[in-house]
C-alpha cells in the first residue's frame, strides 16, 4: 500500500501547510501514442506552476490575509491530456472517499494504523477546457471547488453541470463576440474557422458560427476540426480544404499550440505564406513558441488574450530561482536543462554526448531567454481568490480564532463555493477580481497583431481592447510585407454600379454580380426595374433620366433633298403660273383649259408646299395644316386631271353614237365638278379634326434600340401610319381613276387634247407611289424610321407633282416662250369634224393592230 502511494505521489509537489490546495498545470506536453507525457512545457507549464508557489509565499507572508494559517498544496502534472489529468486528479478527492478496513488486521491482531490522506480544500486549475471538464465532473461530486486560470470553453459556463466551476480569465464566448467584432470592423464577410478537437477548439468556434449568426453578415467558409491524434497528411488536407474557398482568406483558429504550429508549417510548405489571414484566439494570445521559426506566415496574425499585465514581483522571484533554492519543484531540473540546452548529471540518467554539462552556475534571464507567461497574473488571482474566500469564511466561522477552528475542519465545499462568489479584490495587475453568478470573470480582452515588417522590434504589438465593445486602432495594424491596407476576406466582391446581386443559395455573403441591361435600372441592391417609358438609365444605371427629344432638323440630311426638290418644284411651278397669267388669252392656254389648269397648277403648288410642313417642328397649328394640305394638293390636281380625262373620254365616246355634245362639258360644270371632288377630301379632314383634334405626340418607342444611349423621343403630330395612308387613300383613288380614264382615251389624236400627256403622267405617276409603299412600309422598324419615311413621302409627293408639271405644263411653257409662232389660233372645226376625224384614226389604229395580228382582211371605212 505504500509502494502505491509513493507511485502516485511520484510526480506531485507536496507543500505542507493547514489547509492544502490542490493544484493542475501541464507542466509537460501530450506524449506520443501510448506515452502519456512529451517535452516538459518551460511557459505554459513550468512559468503556471511557479506563479501559484509564489502566490502561496506571498500570502503565507502577508499577516492580514489568513493570518496565522499556513496554505499548502498538492501540485499535480496533468501532461495536457484530460485522461491523464484525471487519474491524477484522483489524488484529490481519496481522502472523502470512505474505506471498509474493519477485515485488516496487522500479523500481531491489531488494526493497522492507516495515515490520514490530505484533504484538499480546492484546487487551482485546469488549463486547457477539456482537462477542467473532465477533472469538475469528478470534483462535482466531492464538493471540491474549482478555480481555473486558462480553462474559456462556454460549456463550463453552464451552472448546473459545473456548479463547483470558477475562472479568473472570461469564457470563450466573450472570447468569441470579440473576435466576431475583430472580423467586421476590418470588413471581413468570409472566413474559415479551424478548432482542435475537445472541449476549448470546438466550443470557441462554436460559439463564434452562433455569435456570427445573430450578428448576421458573416459567412462561414469551412468550419474544419483538427483530429486529437492528427494522422500523416492530416494538415496538408487541412490546408487543402481551405484553399477550396481561397477568397476565404480569414481563418478564425481556436487550437492549442501544436496545431498552431504544424498548420503554420503546412502553410508555409505549400507556399500560401501571406495568403491566410489568422484571427487567433487566447490559446494564441502572445505566445512565441507555436510561431518560433514561422513568422513569416503569421506575420498578420490577429490574436486575443484576456487583458493581462507582468507582474514584476514573480519575475524577481523567478529570475531569482536556482537548482539550489528551488527544490521542492521537482520538475524544475528538467525545465533547467530544457532552459539552458545542458545536461545534467542524474541518477538513472544516460549523459547525452554532444551536449554541455550544466554547471547550475547559469541564471535565467541572463543565461537564456526569458519572457513571463500570459496567464501567471490569473494563477496568481485564481489562489488569491481561493485564500480571500477562506478568509472570509474564517472571520465569519472562526471570529478572533488564531488558526484553524473545528468548523473549517473539515472546510464544506458547498460553502466555499458561496465564499468563492462573492470576492471582490484588486489582483495582481490591479484589476477587480470577481465572479458572476456562473462562476465567469468579466470579459476584459487585449488584442495583439504580430508584426515583422518596417518595424525595429518584431513581434506582438498591442493594437486595441475589448470590453463589452471593441476600440481597435486600425491605423496601427500592418500585413504580409508591411502593406497598411486591410486585406479583403470575402466571398464575392461589391459588384460595380449598375449591377445588382444575384444570391447564392444558403449563403448569404456571395452572390454573382448581374448587370441592369437594356432599359433597366438599379432599384435596389438586389433587383433592376425598368426605366419609365420616357425615360432612359443614367450612364451608371443608379437611376433613370429623361429621354432626349428630337425632331427633324432644317440642316438634316433627310431635309435638306426634299427641301431643295420643293423649292425648285415651287420656281417652276411659280414660272407655269405666271406664264400662264402673262399669256392668258393666247390659244395654247385657252386650248388647255384655263380653268382647270390653275386649279391643277393650285394643287401641284401645294403639293410642294406641303413638304415644309412636313419638316417644320410639330405644333398644334402644323399638325392641323399637315392633315389639311397632304391630301389636298393632290386631290386638287388629281381632281382636275380626272375631270379633263373624264370629259375627253365622254365626248368622244359620244361622238360614237351622236353627234350631239354630252352634258356638262363647258369650263364652269367641269370647276364644279372638280370642286364636287375636292370637297369628299375637305369634308373627310375636317370630320378627322372634329373627332380628333390635331395634337403633337413625343414618340418613345420609334428610336429605342437595345443601347439606351441612343434613345431618343421623337417629337411628332398624331399621325400614325395608317391615318397617313387614309389621309392619301382618296388622292389614290383620283389617280388609279385618272389612270383608268386615261388608258380608255389613249385613242384620241394628240392634236386634239390633253389625254395622252395625262396618261402619261399617271402612269408615271402610279410607278413613283408603287415605289413608295414598300420603302415607306418597309422602314417601320428603323430607328431613323421618322426621317427615312418623311423624307420618302416628301419626294415621292414631289415628283409626282413634277411628274405632272413636266408633262403637261413645261412643253406648253416652251413652246409659248421659245416658239411664239406656234402660238397662234388654229381654224375651228365643228364638233361633228373633230368626231370624224377621231373615228378615222381610231379604224386606222385598228387595221394597223389586225395587219400586225395576221389579219388580211380589209375593213371598210363607214365614216366616208
């Protein structure tokens, strides 16, 4: 039985007093597959262990705190394993665990004489959360309470399962909060998160993807976990799955110090140094070991650690310790030859060749590096928490008692959990210690960057706080290379203006960027709509704007044809009139039918005259004028011209059967029937003005190619295609009608009358419109739709009035001018010669057409 004690007690440190605390550090790293213990931990295990031996001789020493009561302490090693951790723990709780020993007796009868195990009070520690929740569930049930120095998973936050659980140093989940505020403050929207397996990695970034929830616009990349017993490989597929999302450049790490390191190292072997963006959390802190040969890849590095100060007393104290005053840890020769790269001389101990012997002369600080660990303050805090709780149960249970009374012996553990939370004292860096009704410290964090680049001194630099609220000085941060700019770490980048956001589904930080084309705007930041009909987008389509207004101009190409045939159509026509007025009374005028000629004349006038106004700006007074004048000039000269085809048609078609002249053949029944016919036109404009009053439209639909910069609104009267073609149809029926008479009278000697230069110019006539139909109708989907058809109308309405001025007039007026001779009265025949004579060429005509068909007949000539 007492070889077994010995074993266990093998690895402990024992420090005798009146009431014993227990005490947890891993004061050596996890060991390699079925070792339980590696390489002793010279910060984090042995910096740990000796703040808690000094924080029990200063208070041993200090007469207001316990006095006259010594503490003392089982130290135990916990090789930062929870398995491990929690055989050794056993070694608190076997003085509460009751034992049958009545069957023993000694070889002379007597019972044995058994020692009493210590009893521990409390204990100090763990250090990692999986080591403390392994460890409280066991303390739990003895009513031992807890004190942790470094344990910050959130689940030991949870009262009813933890209830004998307290910390000095804030749980992760202030942890966490903090690190979410980190992330955003520096715009970032897509990050990796990487945890350790157990308890502290897992429960960090848990409580990270929750707190990033609520918060909302913080997307998780990847969320990896390092396995507990990493196999070969295992960080290069680590690395791997995280260059998946390479635009997930901030990696949110929760890992304990040799995941840190061989993730850095993975890193920096597959050449991603300055890639990854590490927002480390306090296992991190600022710590130099897990970067010790890698700082180029951390260099960046955003860490946190619960806000801490150096307490100089323990680095004179420690700085102080030899192998000489500092026996009773019984690690520290190992720390001392680790600290010193020597050996020394130890029973059982093979003397490594190529290594000095240490001389125990070297002194630490100045022999080797030294730099005090992060967490001593809270080991020293976490025993000044336990000595003020049992100091305050001392007053309270042993008034003016000198030592330990019989009511502290044994000390409850329920009770000295009450006293636990309710402390409140300055600690060692001078900041309040206490306890919230879970057993948490307040949530007091520093925040470092570690910086290689354009700095004299390269490390850890402090860069901002946070208490409840992050104050971070951006200005102060630098990256890879000693760039100043805030690396981006996100899933899809701000889309340009005029784009709006496509989602992908189930994460909302990426998105593909879509543009408003055609005539769409951007309404909001995930959606276009389309402009107003009168309006275009703006250049960068954040908006719409009012669409130009054109109309056609006098120095347009489209203009400037007609216009020119216009004029010239106008001079000559102009030139007709005045000839005709100067040689009124002469026989080819009064041959043509005076009359009827300047109605034609009148018409062909207007015809001309219409092209202005289909080319001046549109307005109420020009839309009523271009509905009035565009089918009047041409009713008016067809009018006429159907009247003299008319007339020439009935009169000798009379001649045929009689010799009496047909009705309505003299100048005035042929003006009225001509003004009969140019009435229909009249009268059907001003219906069309009564049932729809003229008004100018601005078209948007004429010029709106796909490119809305070269849209424009066409000013225009409310004409559409169709009401023009009706506005025309019944000059076309004058015409086709014209055309017909004319056909039926191209018998009759041209010395006679006008019929052939009339046939003529309608069948000129009908091939110029035939020819305008299709180019008119045929532009309707243009976009210089407006100018071609104007302009096409315009022409074709001009030549069709040159058509009939240069057949009928121009001949006449050069004749009259240039051959005046010519001019001069014919001798009258009588109606009955005129017939006669018409017969007599129409036979011929038709013997010649018999001759040419094959014919040898010869038909008599009854008009003889």
């Amino acid at each position: 039985r007492g070889r077994l004690r010995n074993i266990r007690h093998k690895e402990s440190i024992k420090i005798e007093g009146d009431i014993t605390l227990g005490g947890l550090f891993p004061v050596h790293s996890r060991g390699p597959a079925g070792v339980p213990c590696g390489e002793v931990k010279r910060e984090k295990g042995i910096h740990r262990l000796e703040a808690m031996l000094y924080a029990l001789d200063q208070i041993n020493s200090d007469p207001d705190l316990l006095p006259n009561i010594t503490l003392g302490a089982r130290i135990l090693d916990t090789c930062s394993r929870d398995t491990y951790a929690l055989e050794q723990s056993l070694t608190f709780v076997q003085a509460l665990i009751q034992k049958d020993n009545s069957d023993v007796r000694c070889s002379n009868g007597e019972p044995p004489i058994i020692p009493k195990p210590e009893r521990v009070v409390g204990v100090i520690g763990a250090s990692g959360s999986s080591v403390s929740i392994m460890v409280a569930n066991v303390l739990r049930l003895f009513s031992i309470p807890q004190i942790s120095y470094a344990s910050t998973a959130p689940e030991l936050s949870d009262n009813s399962r933890y209830e004998f659980f307290s910390r000095v140093v804030p749980p992760d989940s202030y942890q966490a909060q903090a690190m979410v505020d980190i992330v955003k403050a520096m715009g970032w929207n897509y990050v990796s998160t990487l945890a350790s397996e157990g308890n502290y990695g897992e429960s960090g970034v848990d409580a990270f993807l929750q707190i990033s929830r609520e918060a909302g616009g913080l997307c998780i990349a990847q969320s990896i976990k390092i396995p507990r017993e990493p196999r070969p490989g295992e960080f290069e597929k680590i690395i791997k799955r995280l260059m998946e999302t390479s635009n997930a450049r901030g990696v949110i790490i929760f890992a304990n110090e040799d995941d840190i390191k061989r993730v850095l190292q993975t890193a920096k072997k597959a050449n991603l140094t300055g890639h990854f963006l590490f927002v480390g959390s306090d296992s991190w802190g600022a710590k130099n070991s897990p970067i010790q040969d890698l700082e180029d890849v951390a260099e960046g590095a955003v860490t946190i650690l619960p806000k801490r100060a150096s307490i100089d007393g323990f680095d004179q104290y420690f700085t102080s310790r030899s192998l000489e005053n500092n026996r009773r840890n019984i690690w520290f020769a190992e720390f001392w030859e680790d600290d010193f790269k020597c050996k020394l001389t130890r029973p059982g101990i093979k003397y490594e060749l190529g290594r000095r012997k240490c001389t125990g002369e070297e002194r630490i600080s100045q022999n080797s590096q030294y730099e005090q660990e992060g967490k001593v303050q809270f080991v020293i805090d976490a025993v000044y928490a336990m000595a003020h709780a049992l100091h305050s149960m001392h007053i309270d249970l042993c008034p003016g008692y000198m030592g330990v009374c019989e009511k502290m012996d044994p000390v409850e553990g329920r009770m000295l959990l009450q006293y636990i939370r309710s402390v409140n004292f300055n600690g060692s860096a001078g900041t309040g210690v206490m306890f919230n009704e879970n057993g948490d410290a307040p949530g007091r964090y520093d925040i470092f960057q570690y910086q290689l680049s354009n700095v004299s001194n390269p490390g850890y630099r402090l860069i901002g706080q946070w208490t409840n609220h992050l104050r971070l000085n951006s200005e102060e941060m630098q990256w890879s290379g000693g760039d100043r700019k805030i690396p981006e770490s996100v899933c899809s980048f701000p889309c340009e203006s005029g784009e709006r956001k496509k989602m992908v589904k189930g994460v909302p930080c990426c998105w593909h960027c879509e543009l408003c084309d055609g005539y769409q705007y951007l309404l909001d930041e995930f959606s276009c709509d389309m402009c107003p009909f009168d309006m275009r987008p703006l250049e960068n389509r954040t908006g719409c704007r009012p669409t130009p207004i054109i109309k056609l101009e006098w120095s347009s190409p489209w203009a400037i044809i007609p216009v020119f045939l216009a004029i010239l159509g106008i001079l000559a026509t102009s030139g007709v009139i005045i000839t005709f007025i100067r040689f009124n009374d002469t026989p080819i005028v009064r041959a043509s039918g005076r009359e009827l000629s300047y109605v034609l004349l009148t018409g062909i006038f207007l015809i001309y005259l219409i092209t202005f106004l289909m080319i001046a700006e549109p307005s109420t007074a020009v839309c009523a004028f271009r509905r009035l004048l565009l089918g009047l000039g041409m009713s008016i000269s067809y009018s006429a011209m159907l009247t003299k085809t008319n007339r020439i048609y009935r009169i000798f078609e009379q001649g045929k059967k009689s010799v009496t002249p047909p009705k309505f053949i003299s100048p005035t029944s042929q003006l009225i029937i001509t003004f009969i016919l140019i009435s229909v036109q009249v009268l059907a404009v001003f219906i069309w003005f009564g049932v729809m009053p003229p008004h100018t439209i601005i078209d948007y639909e004429e010029q709106k190619p796909p490119n809305p910069e070269f849209a424009r609104g066409v000013l225009k009267c409310d004409m559409s295609d169709l009401s023009l073609i009706l506005c025309l149809s019944y000059s076309i029926v004058l015409m086709i009608t014209c055309t017909v008479y004319a056909i039926k009278s191209r018998g009759v000697p041209e010395t006679f009358n006008e019929a052939k230069p009339i046939g003529f110019t309608m069948y000129t006539t009908c091939i110029v419109w035939l020819a305008f139909v299709p180019i008119f109708f045929g532009t309707a989907q243009s976009t210089e739709k407006m100018f071609i058809q104007t302009t096409t109308l315009t022409v074709s309405m001009s030549l069709s009035a040159t058509v009939s001025l240069g057949m009928l007039y121009i001949p006449k007026v050069y004749v009259i001018i240039f051959h005046p001779e010519q001019n001069v009265q014919k001798r009258k025949r009588s109606f009955k010669a005129v017939v006669q004579a018409a017969t007599v060429t129409t036979q011929l005509s038709q013997k010649s057409n018999d001759k040419q068909n094959g014919e040898s007949k010869i038909v008599p000539d009854r008009s003889q």
